[in-house]
C-alpha cells in the first residue's frame, strides 16, 4: 500500500517529467524559429511584404517558408500560434518549486549557516524576487535605455550578477542556482505571455479589420525572442545545477553561475552565426573551454565542503524523537556515511554525493524522507548495495520513518 510520501514523490517526479516535456517543447521551437529567421534569404519571386524565404527538407518532405516582415495584406485562414510551450514550462517549473522548495524549505531553500530564516521569510523573498525581476526588467526594457540592444544586454548580464550574488547570501547554495534560473526563466515566460503574445495578438487584430499593422511590434516582439535565445542555455545549466554539488556548493557559486550566462552567450553566438550564414566564429568556443575550465577551478578552491544546518529543525526534530532513531542512525552511521561525509572514506569520492552529508544524528534526522525513498523503500542506496545493508535494516528505516508520520 502506497504511503503519502511515495505518492509524493511520484507527484514530484510526474511534474518534473511535464517540465522536462514542456521545456524540451519550448527550447525546440524557440531554437528553431531563431535558425529560421536568421536563415532566411532574399528571391526575385517573393510576394510584396515578404522579408525572406527558406527551403528544408525534414521526414522526407520538402518546406518552403517565407516570413514577412510585419504581416501578410490578409489574415490567413490557418494560424498557429506558439505560446503553450513556454506557459506550460513555467507552470510545472513553479509547481516544482512549490513542491521541493517551499514544502521542503527547511531542508532545501533555508541554509542557517548562511541566513537564519524562517520559512515564511524564505518563502516571501522567493516569490517577491520573481516578480520584481520581471516588472524591473520590463521597465528598462521599455525604458529609452532599453533601445539599445547591446546596452541592455550588458545592463541584463549585470543585474543577472547581482542576483546571483543576492541568492547567495540568503539561500543554501542548492537553492540560490535554482532562483537564479527561476529567475531567469520568469522573465522568459513573461516575455512570451506579456509581451510577444500580445503585439502578435494586436497585428492579427490589425488585419482582421483591414488595418495595416504598426512594424514596431514586431522589433518589439523579436528583441525579447532575441534575449530568450541567449538566456535559455544558461537556465537549463542552473535548472539541473542541484545535480552537481561541484556547482552549488562552493564559496564561489554565484561566480560560477554568472561565468555560465557568458558561456551562453559564446555557444549561442556561434550557432546564430553559423545560421545567419555569417561564418564559422570557432573562437567562440575556445573562449567557452576557458570559461568552463575557471568555472571547474572556481569549484575546487577553495576546497568544496558539505555544510549542515548547526541546529535541528522542528521537522527533523519530529524524526529523532521517533521510536527507532537510535537503531536507523547506527543503521545509517555504518553503511552510508563512508560515502557521505564532509570527507568521504570511499575511494574515489572526494565529497559527499549531491552534498549530503548523514555523519551525524542531526543530519540523518534532516534527510529522513530521502533516506527512506532511497534505502528503506527503495534500494537505491547504497548503489549495488556496496555496504551491504541488510534487508531488516531497511526493514527498520521503513518502521522508523512511517512511526514519526503517522503513516
């Protein structure tokens, strides 16, 4: 029989897995139609109002495309639009914070050691960020400063830094890359759902009533798609940044996550080239090997370590009184921690998997959820029972997690 927490972590896995869906969805299209437009070119035979046209071929068949450069002289009687990707994307991406985040604060948003917060304060700053990131970048954006392409972008990547920097200073390492992508990712749905949705929405109005169309929409429209062409690498480096400990739990992660937005900008610069049939800027990609190998430095120096929480929360507190804790610590002190600890005993580990360290009771209280999905219900860990953790002290982990809920 299912208990709450294993159909909570399927929950947590099928939202994840519609992100993923919907992010891959979202990332084809966006990449796709900025190839497009980049590789569009010029025909003696092209319609009045058409910007440029492209041949592909793809499955078997043959495209032929053209692009106008404000709208064509009526409303075609078929269009489709392309917004639902990116909605969905952002929704299922702020359930997920909900879920893992803001549910889990006390085990994955708050860090005492960096800011003693409490949940509601956490919480608060999570969702205020998100949204004055978008109303601040809108306004430039709006802004006469805004009308220069590569001032803004510059002026972006600095607000990006400071973020970056913000995050880190009240939010475990985990959680401060996660919010940086988050909010990154809320300006690039935002930039769909409120602005080129919108001004695709008025030149479709335009000529249903037989008006001609204002081209300022459009540039207005193609400099945010442009911004989300840039920034979409970066996001998904930070969206699975939780995976890599290299990455977020280091004195220098807001650093290291800033060096990744420049990576962004090289890679995306050479494919844009590359489809703009402009050359091959190969440089551009030597200047991404340098900044990934400081970024690995960064990572290392100074010497990654694994950082708990220095009191218990009340919700691990509510699994060390437990009938059976002494019996799991000891259980979890001698198959696990060889592996997870500040400075693992395992050969070839030179930090703890995913940055948890179970050394301790307080730290085994604090991961009892995942301590019990992952080596009492499951046999995930240890990976190929390497300790060899017995069936009954599973049995036992399983006894001591369903006695603290109830369940």
């Amino acid at each position: 029989m299912y208990d709450l927490a294993i159909l909570w972590a399927w929950f947590e896995f099928a939202t994840r897995w519609l992100h993923v869906i919907t992010a891959i969805a979202w990332i084809g299209s966006s990449f796709y139609f900025i190839a497009l437009d980049l590789g569009l070119r010029q025909a003696p035979d092209m319609p009045e109002g058409v910007h440029g046209e492209e041949w592909q071929v793809h499955g078997g068949g043959f495209y032929h495309i053209r692009k106008y450069m404000v709208a064509p002289a009526a409303m075609p009687e078929h269009l489709t639009w392309f917004k639902w990707e990116s909605y969905a994307t952002w929704l299922s991406g702020f359930v997920l914070l909900v879920l893992t985040y803001y549910m889990g604060a006390q085990f994955y948003l708050i860090d005492p050691n960096i800011a003693d917060l409490a949940v509601w304060q956490a919480v608060g700053i999570s969702m205020g960020s998100l949204v004055f990131g978008w109303f601040a970048y809108d306004r430039v954006c709006k802004s006469r400063f805004g009308e220069n392409s590569t001032r803004l972008m510059l002026f972006l990547f600095v607000v990006l830094v400071a973020m970056s920097w913000g995050y880190a200073q009240v939010f475990s390492g985990r959680a401060a890359l996660l919010h940086l992508g988050a909010f990154t990712a809320t300006i690039m749905a935002a930039n769909v759902f409120a602005v080129i949705i919108p001004n695709q929405k008025v030149v479709v109005a335009d000529l249903i009533a037989g008006r001609i169309p204002d081209a300022r929409y459009g540039k207005i429209a193609k400099q945010r798609s442009t911004h989300n062409n840039y920034l979409t690498l970066p996001v998904l480096f930070l969206m699975l940044s939780n995976h890599a400990p290299l990455a977020f739990a280091t004195k220098y992660n807001w650093i290291i996550a800033s060096l990744v937005f420049l990576t962004g900008v090289t890679i995306r610069h050479y494919f844009n080239s590359v489809h703009a049939r402009k050359g091959r800027p190969t440089w551009t990609w030597a200047v991404t090997v340098i900044l990934f190998i400081v970024i690995a430095w960064l990572s290392t120096e100074p010497k990654f370590k694994v950082g708990e929480a220095a009191a218990m929360t009340p919700a691990a507190a509510r699994f060390a009184r437990a009938e059976g804790f002494d019996a799991v610590t000891d259980i979890v002190m001698g198959r696990c921690s060889m592996c997870h600890a500040p400075e693992p005993m395992q050969d070839g580990l030179h930090w703890a998997p995913k940055g948890v360290a179970l050394d301790t009771p307080e730290s085994i209280a604090r991961h009892a959820r995942d301590i019990y999905l992952q080596a009492g219900v499951s046999h995930a860990m240890p990976p190929a029972n390497m300790s060899f953790i017995e069936a009954a002290e599973r049995a036992k982990i399983v006894a001591w997690y369903r006695a603290a809920t109830g369940s």
